[in-house]
C-alpha cells in the first residue's frame, strides 16, 4: 500500500512506542505510558477490526479462580505461588474500577457460586480441602472466602449445596473496552484497526515493523497479543479456544450471579434476562489449542444439554447467539512480562484471567519498558 504523506505524518512519524494488541493489556500499558511520558507519541496496531482475541469475547467474569481451581492449582503451583496469583488477580480488577470506574464497566457484585454434578466425587474433596484454602487466602481478602450455600437457585442435578463466594463479580465486556477505548483515544493515544504485524527487526536505537500494510520504525516494540503471542515471539503461550453462547430473553429469569462447575472448565452467568454460557475446552484440548474463530458440533451440544439438565431444567430456552475467544495458557498460571531485546517487550500468558489480570499486567508491561 502506498500510503500519503500526511499519513506517514500524523500515524507513522517519530513514534516512541507501538503496543501490538488493542485489548485490555494493550490499552492499560498505553494509558501507563501516556500518563508516564504525556508529550510521547504512542500507537497501537491491532489485528482484528475490534479488539481481536479475547478482550471483547470473554464471559465478563470479575473472579479470581473457583475452590476447585485454586485446589488444582496447588498441584503445579506453591502455595506462596497460588496465593500470589489470586492477589495479581484481585489487584488488577481493583486497577481496572479505579481506571475506569464500576458504572463504566458496568460491574455488578452478585457474588459466584461452584456448582457440583450430582454423581462427581469433586465435591468431596473441596469441602475437605474448603477450611485450609480459606486460611491460605487470608492475607488477601481478611475473610473466608468460599462457604456453602444452599440450592436458591433450583439447578437440577446437581449437589444440594453450592460453595458460594461472596467477592465474585461481573462485568458488561462491551461497556468495558468501549470505555477503555474512549479513554485511550481521549489522550491522543493513536489505533490502526485491521492491521496485523508479521515480522520485526531491531536496527541501533529503533525496531522496524513490518506489517500487511506498510512499514515504519518506532523507538519500542510491546507485544499484548496474549493467545496470539507464539506468531510473534519465542515464548511458551499456547492459544486455547473458549466457545460461548448466550440465550435469547428469558421471562422472569431468577438467576442472579456469576457460576462456575467441573473445575471452571464451564461457566455461566445472568445478563439482560438472558443466560450466557461457556467453556468445554476440556473436551477436547488439542482441538481448542487454536488461533482460529469458529464453534464445534461437541463443544455446543454439551453446552447446550448443560442447559437443559442444570441451569435450566423446567424454563424452555432458544440460542440467540455462538462465538469464541483465543486465550493464551501455559504450563504455568503467573503472566509472563519480559524484555526481549534492548528496545521490544511483551506481556502475555493470562491463562483465561484477562478481565483481572490485564491492567495490571498493562503496568507492568509500561514499568518495564519505562526503565
């Protein structure tokens, strides 16, 4: 593409730092920076023409990780690790409500609740293990966080009492990047939709990029493209599909709150007199580990028999709509925020906690590159 030259001088001229990714990570580090450096020029370039991947797709879970994941997380992690990952993930959601406030994320603190099929021996083994976790997350919260509650919502098939969590939320995934975009903008803060990077070479002082449009130099490369990481960098990230739906209207839906069952791998929740719907990645991992959009016939099906024989079992229902979203995972839980070289940096790896995580991991991506 032959660009104009008032092009190249208002978008691509004397740029101190491109952020590759428009979601939560890429716009909380560009208002890190801005606010750091108010005179510097700071573009991003996303891939996709809305924020592309998982920031505009997710469930809209204000959460930290249900009994069973924190328990199942003490199997590959420390206890001083786990009980640091649940402290980055409540201190990122606190950055984001300060950032943007809860009205303008639409937040709603209904609380979250762990669901346990009738016949799963997991419920067991929480309730054992209920006491000790509390204990473990003292430090963060100065309360119990998960306790038992009884069925008020009437699920079916499911054991008669939930593990109910009182710091859960919820927020409306729309409102909350169209603020943020608003915000980003606001500043001056420049964003090329529709672009997508396909290589980079560091040359003295400055990065080249290359994209599928044109090529230009900034002074700094930061890489926020999580799921999408490993077609840019080196880095253990593994993309992992995570396929929703949500239902049309239902009357007098009593519903209220954020759920989770079989160790987080599903998850629904309540909005606009609607039930949204997610997860099944365990069905088929290698299947899911995938940058492309789209739903499968297994993953659907089961989502939509959950729907019948749990979260809905006497209330007729019909699916409005289906997407995905492309997370980024790996062997380990903790975000990765790392320098590549002298002038390109990235951070990524946010293991399906983009919501709570990516302010924070936005900081600590400008701190970085701000050294």
């Amino acid at each position: 593409m032959n660009l104009s030259y008032w092009e190249i001088k208002s978008w691509l001229c004397n740029t101190d730092f491109t952020i590759v990714g428009s979601g939560i990570v890429g716009l909380s580090c560009a208002l890190q920076l801005k606010e750091r450096f108010p005179k510097s020029n700071i573009l991003i370039l996303e891939q996709g023409f809305l924020p592309q991947g998982a920031s505009t797709k997710n469930a809209g879970f204000a959460c930290f990780g249900s009994l069973s994941e924190v328990i199942e997380d003490l199997k590959t992690h420390s206890e001083e690790e786990v009980l640091q990952l649940v402290k980055m993930r409540v201190d990122g959601l606190n950055l984001l409500k300060q950032t943007l406030g809860e009205t303008s994320i639409g937040y709603k603190n209904y609380g979250g609740y762990e669901l346990f099929l009738k016949h799963d021996d997991l419920y067991e083994s929480c309730l054992t293990q209920m006491n000790s976790i509390n204990q473990l997350l003292k430090p963060v919260f100065n309360a119990p966080v998960y306790s038992k509650k009884s069925n008020v919502f009437k699920f079916d098939n499911i054991k008669e009492d939930y593990v109910f969590n009182p710091f859960e939320g919820q927020i409306d995934t729309g409102l909350l990047m169209v603020s943020l975009l608003n915000k980003v903008q606001s500043k001056g803060i420049k964003i090329i939709n529709s672009c997508r990077v396909e290589s980079f070479t560091e040359s003295g002082n400055s990065v080249k990029i290359k994209t599928n449009l044109f090529e230009f130099s900034t002074s700094k490369l930061l890489i926020a493209t999580n799921g999408f990481a490993s077609q840019l960098i080196g880095e253990e990230v593994k993309p992992a599909r995570a396929q929703v739906l949500i239902t049309k209207p239902i009357k007098d839906l009593h519903i209220k709150g954020t759920f989770h069952l079989d160790k987080g791998y599903y998850y629904c929740r309540n909005i606009d007199n609607r039930i949204l719907f997610g997860g099944g990645r365990n069905l088929d991992f290698k299947g899911e580990e995938t940058t492309e959009f789209g739903e499968t016939e297994q993953i659907q099906n089961r989502l939509e028999e959950l729907l019948k024989t749990v979260i809905l079992p006497n209330k007729p229902f019909e699916i409005e709509h289906r997407w995905s979203g492309i997370m980024g995972v790996g062997g380990q839980k903790k975000a990765i925020v790392k320098q590549l070289s002298n002038h390109v940096f990235f951070g990524v790896r946010l293991g399906g906690m983009g919501i709570d995580m990516g302010s924070l991991v936005g900081k600590e991506l400008a701190d970085l590159s701000s050294c």
